[in-house]
C-alpha cells in the first residue's frame, strides 16, 4: 500500500470502493473457529500432540497523504450487496476467535486428571514397555486424523483413521481422501521417466458405487486413476450365507476370490452391518499376528463382534453421547457407550 503507483490508481478511480486484501492490512486471524478452538483446548491435554494454528491479530494500517479516498481493509464475512443498490453491509463479519476463552471452558477436574494419568504413566513406564513387548504390532502407530464420515461438517473432517504398519506400509481407514495426496508424492519425489513408478500401486476396498464415482472423477482430473487397484467385497453365496470374499472389482463371480497374500497379509475380513447403505465393518491380520478391527458409526454388530474376536486393537467410531441414546438407535448410529 505504500507504492505510489497503487496510490496513484486508487486516486484515479476515487468513484470506486476499493477493498484492500494483503498481509499490510488485514491480520491473518483463525479462520476455522470451531476447530482451532478445539485443538486449543486438546493442547491444554497434550501440548505435544495438539498445537494452535499460526495466526497473527497484527495489521499494519496504511497511511498516505492526503488520505486515500473509498478505501477499507478486506474482512471475514464482509458482504457487498449488489441489488437493488450497491452498499457494504457490515453486521455479517466474522469477530476474531478469543482463543484465551477456548481455554477456558477445560475444567480444572478434567487437567487434574490428566495431571494424574501422565504421574501414573510414569510411574509404571516399565511395565508398560513390557507389556507392550508382548503384543505384536507394538511399533504400530494410529492416526486418528478424523471422522470416516461421508459428509464434512463444521467441527469434523472426512480424513479418517490412519493406520502405519512398520514393514508392510499404511491402511487408511474411512472415507477416501488421501489418493491425489498419495499420487503426487509418487510422481512428484521421482522422475517420471523412472520405470518404479509404473510398479507403485494403492489398493483401494470399496463399495461398488464409489469405484464408480472414482473412476467417473478420473475424467475431470488425473489423481492417478490408472495407479489404484480397485477391489470391492461381496457376498459369495448368497442362498447360503451372508459370508463376504474380497474379489478385484470388475471381475465375475466365476473367478476367484482376491487372497490376503497379495495385500500382504494373513487375513482380511468384513461384515455389513447396520447404518447407512453399503456400510462395512473390516477386520485385517497381518502376519506377525497384529489384528487391528475398524468400524464406523454404525449400530451395534454381533458378526462384526465375531470377526473381529481376538484383537490387538479395535476402533468403533461413536457420534452421540449417552444423552442422545434415543437418537442414536432412531438414525442408526453408535453411542459412547455402547462402543
């Protein structure tokens, strides 16, 4: 804003309201409100694992003599409404999040008992290392990086549960969200010229409508379609049981069922369970014994209880609290305690 060429413009075309947007005049505040407010708080539980988002409440204002005429600074929920008449209207903008008040609403009964649960570990840090060389897959890390949901909202993402096995790779568990992610880091990290890219695949296991979706997105942008190897579980034989097999998607039932060797693993199973439509419950064994069992939001499920017998660990996902049981049963989801 101190070029005098910008000066001299905005001087020129003084009939016009010229709205400034730049890092001089507008403060880089939070924009996720919700969100960062939430992480604010998780940080007052485990600063290490959860961190505020950069943000800054600083603006330098722009001066200039004589003053600039029908100029204002550009701001969060600034509306300009056209008809019947131009004019700005103001009540709509957004007040910067006090992050301090964030704080606030951590009760001292929930830090006390962080402060209670960090002494005990602690203090019992060798017995937990030796449990922990007993179960296999104890170097497995799990990602909680949101909900598997199908439909964002304003405090949840759609990026799901992440999965690193040592040895065997990642397992991404919920909605898909990380293939362009995971096809530019093939492509971008090597020359394209580089044959080991044509070997690189991602297995994707998925219901039949979103292989379609996939591939009709495939025609809009290239997020490395040709890449994935779709499969898709289904029903063997449905006059005799409900029993589910893996098969690549596309092939007939005449062929045979996709083995967990060529996932690298000792086994992979799944159930349908009761929730919204095409909804599945998994649960995969990788060789060294390490069983890991993931469902989503869904009601209650014996067979996914039978499946899933036996291991390392377990993820339900959960959207109601205890209060809203009623809601929960109504519209087919899960509750805290029931998970």
């Amino acid at each position: 804003m101190q070029d005098v060429r910008i000066q001299s413009f905005i001087r020129r075309t003084n009939t016009i309201e010229h709205i400034i947007s730049n890092e001089e005049t507008s403060s880089n505040h939070i924009a996720f409100d919700t969100s960062a407010a939430a992480i604010t708080r998780m940080a007052k539980v485990d600063a290490k694992r959860y961190r505020t988002p950069y943000f800054s409440d600083k603006s330098t204002q722009y001066s200039a003599e004589p003053p600039l005429p029908n100029v204002r600074s550009a701001a969060r929920g600034q509306v300009v409404q056209l008809e019947p008449r131009v004019q700005f209207v103001d009540e709509y903008m957004v007040k910067p999040v006090n992050l301090n008040d964030a704080c606030t609403h951590v009760s001292d009964a929930v830090l006390n008992e962080v402060e209670k649960a960090k002494a005990s570990l602690q203090k019992d840090e060798s017995l937990v290392k030796d449990w922990a060389s007993t179960i296999p897959g104890k170097d497995v890390e799990i990602c909680t990086l949101g909900t598997g949901s199908a439909a964002p909202s304003k405090d949840r993402n759609v990026s799901s549960t992440l999965m690193r096995v040592p040895g065997w790779g990642n397992h991404h568990m919920g909605i898909i969200g990380l293939i362009k992610a995971w096809y530019q880091e093939v492509h971008e990290s090597q020359p394209a010229s580089d044959s080991r890219n044509d070997k690189k695949k991602l297995t994707i296991i998925a219901p039949d409508a979103m292989h379609s979706f996939l591939f009709e997105y495939s025609a809009i942008e290239d997020y490395g379609f040709s890449r994935l190897e779709r499969m898709h579980f289904v029903i063997a034989d449905p006059s005799k049981s409900k029993n589910m097999v893996l098969r690549m998607f596309g092939e007939t039932e005449s062929q045979s069922p996709v083995p967990p060797s060529k996932l690298g693993l000792k086994d992979i199973r799944s159930v349908g369970v009761l929730h919204t439509a095409d909804a599945l419950a998994v649960s995969i064994t990788w060789p060294d014994g390490f069983k890991a069992s993931y469902s989503g939001d869904c009601r209650p499920s014996r067979a996914f209880a039978q499946i899933g017998a036996g291991s390392t660990v377990c993820i339900h996902e959960a959207t109601f609290s205890d209060d809203l049981i009623a809601d929960a049963k109504q519209k087919t989801f899960h509750y805290f305690r029931s998970s």
